[in-house]
C-alpha cells in the first residue's frame, strides 16, 4: 500500500519520485535531472525510469530573445525559426517539415507540411474556426464570449463534439456524437477553476468517471496529486513545468502511465492505455480533439499556439496567439490568459508549488529550487 508520493525538483541535480509502501522503505521509480546556462534556461535534462532501465538524455537551444530554437529528445530532433513578433516561420519537428506564413493580424494564413497545405480560418473577433490537429481537421464555432462549442470534422461531418459552460466560462458538460448517436457525455464538476469530478451522463445512475485531489497547501493549487478512477487511486508525477510525465499506482507504487512531449507538447504514451486526463501543463488533454482545455482558450500543440486571441490586456502584448512566448520549458500558464499579463492571482499562487515564482511580462516564471512558495 502506497502511503505517500515525494517530488523534488532541484536546480542543480536530480529530481526524483519514490514511493513509500507499506514496509517503510523507499523505491526510487523516477529520477530527473537538469543543467542551466547563465540566464537560468534549462540546457539539459537526464530523465530515468529505475524499476525499468529506462533513460532519455534530452538539450535544449534558445535565441537572444529565449525563444526555444532547437532541442534533442533522445534522439528526435526539433529546430524552430520564429519571426520578429514571435510568429513560426519553420519547425522541423522530428521527421516532419514544417512552413508558416503569417498575417497582421498574427494569425497563419497557410501552414506547409512536407509539401501538404493547409489554410487555417478565422472569424471577425480572432477565433480559429478551421484547425488542424493529432486527430485531423475540424470545424470550430463560437459563443458570444468567444468559447468554443462545436467541433465538427471535416473528414466526418457526423462526427461532432459540443460544449456547454457556465456562468464563469468553465466547460461543464462535453459531448461527442457520431451518426447523431452520442459516444460520450461528460459533465465536469469544478472547484473554482479547478476540475474536481467528471460523471458520465450516458450510463444509469451517472457514475463517476473521475475524481483529481489537488494540492491542498497552495491557495489556488495548480499541482494535482492524485485521481481516483474504476474505484482506485493512483498519484502524478510531474516535471519542472508541471507536466504530468508519470502516474503511479497508489495500491503499489508502480509505474502505470509514463508521458513524453515534443517541446510544445504532442503526447506520447507508454504503458497503460486508458485515458487519464491531466497531462500537458497539468491541464485537461481532449484525446479525440487533440487539443489542450486551459479554461480560457484551447491550446493546440499540433501548431504550438492558441486557438484564440489571448482574453487578458490586449496592450500587455503585440501577438496574443503564440503560447508562453515560445519558451515552454522555462515558463508557466495555468488558465491560458498569460500572454496579454492576465495572470490572476500572485505567481506564489499560480506556479507549480516546487520552485520560486516571478513575474516577468505577464507570464509566471518558475525559478527551479526546491522551496515552497506561498
């Protein structure tokens, strides 16, 4: 029986998870470890699964302005070109090639993949409405407020996924259809901003799906520490920008899901196939959108942007669409408001709880130290 989960993660030298069982005695089941240049920007990271001899050594490239131009994971290449205002120009993600073009307005007009086109569309306020992911090309409309509430694919025009929210702008109820049978419906239960409970609204006495425990010692926690799903617990495991790269069994310890990301976040998993929901930024991953739910705006890893225009200060920013300023492994943005300085809250309350937290440009940076912060 697993009574506790400790995380570290540590500026100089290894982070690590071990499980404390029922006999007292620590099990290192994860080990991670990062270099740092000068201006704090992570260089390198050593990641190693003990238990299964696994281990990945991963590098990092940034220009004068931090922007992530290049990174070795393992051994898949990445390299981006950006333009003056932060705009994609190139990425060669692994084996694929990748051209943009840009408007004024910030938002790509034509996206070249190895030599296949594909032109996004927009509406008068800004939103995306023709987006390509991981699961094909869909069709998006919009509430007055600017939340999307239907997806249709263009591949399959019965194939269709609305969302409800409330009062506060939270998505509460999720629904995908095929054919005009439904497949899912969901209906999510919040604590403030954070998802607590999600049920399912097709199956007779509408049963939990899941339930997340947050980390209580934080006044708005932003770090899950575990979920309850089929009667059962398992705990997160995270890395220094709140990714969830791990979730162990809480009957015995063991490795159950182990994440891994592109740099912008395309998802990779090894071990359990069942869908558990928190994963990139600790946020709400949408498996059949291939999109990323951060409670303002969708994030699209596929393109490394939002699908929307930043809801914060329109003057806190020149280009409210591109996603932590092209420096995913060195900031954080926990309800996808940050690029226009629309932050809530002290960092100390937003940032991940296992580092320091200042405030640079509207964006919360994570200083890595192990220190809590509050």
């Amino acid at each position: 029986m697993v009574t506790s989960i400790e995380s570290s993660e540590v500026k100089a030298g290894d982070a690590l998870h071990a499980a404390n069982g029922a006999e007292k005695k620590k099990v290192e089941v994860t080990r991670r470890g990062y270099a740092y240049d000068a201006l704090g920007r992570p260089t390198s990271r050593t990641q190693a699964y003990p238990q299964q001899s696994v281990s990945r050594d991963d590098s990092f490239r940034y220009n004068d302005r931090s922007e992530l131009t290049g990174a070795t994971l393992g051994e898949a290449p990445y390299a981006y070109a950006y333009d003056n205002i932060g705009n994609r120009i190139t990425a060669q993600e692994d084996v694929e090639s990748v051209t943009y073009a840009a408007n004024n307005l910030n938002q790509y007009t034509q996206i070249d993949t190895d030599g296949t086109a594909f032109v996004p569309e927009y509406d008068e306020d800004g939103n995306q409405t023709r987006v390509r992911t991981v699961t094909g090309i869909w069709k998006v409309r919009y509430n007055g407020q600017n939340r999307a509430i239907r997806y249709e694919s263009e591949a399959d025009s019965t194939h269709i996924i609305t969302c409800v929210y409330d009062s506060q702008g939270r998505r509460v109820e999720k629904k995908e259809e095929k054919e005009g049978a439904a497949i899912s419906h969901v209906r999510y239960v919040y604590r403030g901003y954070l998802q607590v409970a999600a049920y399912d609204l097709l199956a007779e006495g509408l049963p939990s799906l899941w339930q997340i425990i947050w980390d209580p010692t934080q006044e708005i926690a932003t770090r899950p520490l575990a979920i309850r799903a089929d009667g059962a617990y398992s705990t997160y495991g995270w890395d220094l920008t709140k990714n969830i790269c791990e979730t162990y069994a809480g009957a015995t310890g063991s490795l159950m899901h182990r994440y891994a990301y592109s740099p912008y976040g395309l998802v990779s998993l090894e071990g359990d196939t069942s869908y558990q929901p928190l994963q990139w930024s600790s946020e709400v991953y949408d498996a059949e959108l291939g999109l990323v739910y951060y409670n303002y705006r969708y994030y699209n890893p596929t393109d490394g942007r939002w699908m929307r225009r930043d809801p914060g200060d329109i003057r806190a920013s020149l280009n409210l669409y591109f996603f932590l300023r092209n420096e995913p492994f060195s900031l954080i943005d926990s309800l996808g408001k940050c690029e226009g300085g629309g932050c809530s809250g002290e960092c100390a309350e937003i940032c991940v709880g296992a580092g320091r937290c200042e405030k640079r440009n509207g964006c919360c940076i994570m200083v890595p130290e192990f220190k809590t912060v509050g």
